[in-house]
C-alpha cells in the first residue's frame, strides 16, 4: 500500500484505486495529475483535495452547494468528456462530485470559487477544474455573510 508523508495530514495510506487523475492538472499547476480527496467528520463540509506528487500542496475545498444551495453546473462537454460522464443517466451534478476550491488570504474574508468549479467522477476517478465562462459565479464569493469581496473579517 502506498504511503504519502503530507504536510497538513501526517502520513497518509491509500490504496492506488483511491488517486484522482486529473489529465490536465489544475490551473498553475498542470504538472500535479494526481490526488486524494481526504474527508474527515470533524472537518465537514470542507474536503481537501491532497496531491499525491508534492505532500505541501493541498486545496481547501466544500460542495459547490454547501456554498451556495442552488448551485448550477453548466460545465462544456469536453470538461463532462475529461472526467468520463456519459450521457443517458442522471444530470451531472448529481453524478459528479462538484467542489469550489476555498481561496484562505491574509486580512480578507475566505472566498470560494465557484466559477471555475472541480468536478470528479467517482465512477473513473478522472477529476478536472470546469471554467463555466458565462455562469454569473464569482471565483471569489464570499464564504461569511454579510461580507463583501475585500471586507476583512472581524
């Protein structure tokens, strides 16, 4: 069984079958195809997409719809055709794990990103960053409320 030493979650076991392929990378990190959704009950809704190559990288993430509850997916069929979806089924996003990745700044609110969503099909562990171009999301929504883009928290 293969072992990964992380920064953030110690040593980490995990079977081959548990990595995440994302064929394209992530966005400024296109050389990071692999990773691990590590889940904890005390840290829910967050998940944390861990990568299998670099043990410092993580990302902070929560469902798209534990940010906002109507969440829409409108994701491109070559993103729906990296991860594997096919059509027929269900919708895809209830197929499809749809995560916003948390962005964590010195002296502003935490944000999520729910333009450019991470959509996993858990059926091919294929996994892709989905940039839903004329969506109306933000990739900086604000995660507290009542705060504004830029507002620090108190």
């Amino acid at each position: 069984m293969p072992v990964l030493e992380t920064k953030n979650f110690g040593r980490i076991e995990y079977e081959p079958g548990d990595v995440i392929e994302f064929r394209r990378g992530l966005p400024a990190f296109e050389d990071q195809t692999e990773f691990l959704l590590i889940e904890g009950p005390a840290e829910r809704p967050l998940v944390f997409l861990q990568s299998v190559r670099r043990p410092e990288l993580a990302f902070i993430c929560l469902p798209a719809r534990a940010v906002v509850p109507d969440y829409r997916l409108s994701a491109s069929p070559e993103d729906l055709e990296e991860v594997g979806w096919q059509e027929g089924g269900g919708a895809p996003e209830s197929e499809l794990v749809c995560l916003a990745i948390v962005t964590v700044r010195e002296g502003a609110p935490p944000t999520a990103n729910l333009l450019a969503p991470v959509l996993i099909n858990p059926a091919t562990r294929r996994g892709v960053q989905a940039i839903q171009v004329d969506s109306g999301y933000s990739h900086r929504h604000p995660l507290a409320p009542g705060v504004e883009e830029g507002e620090p928290c108190s």
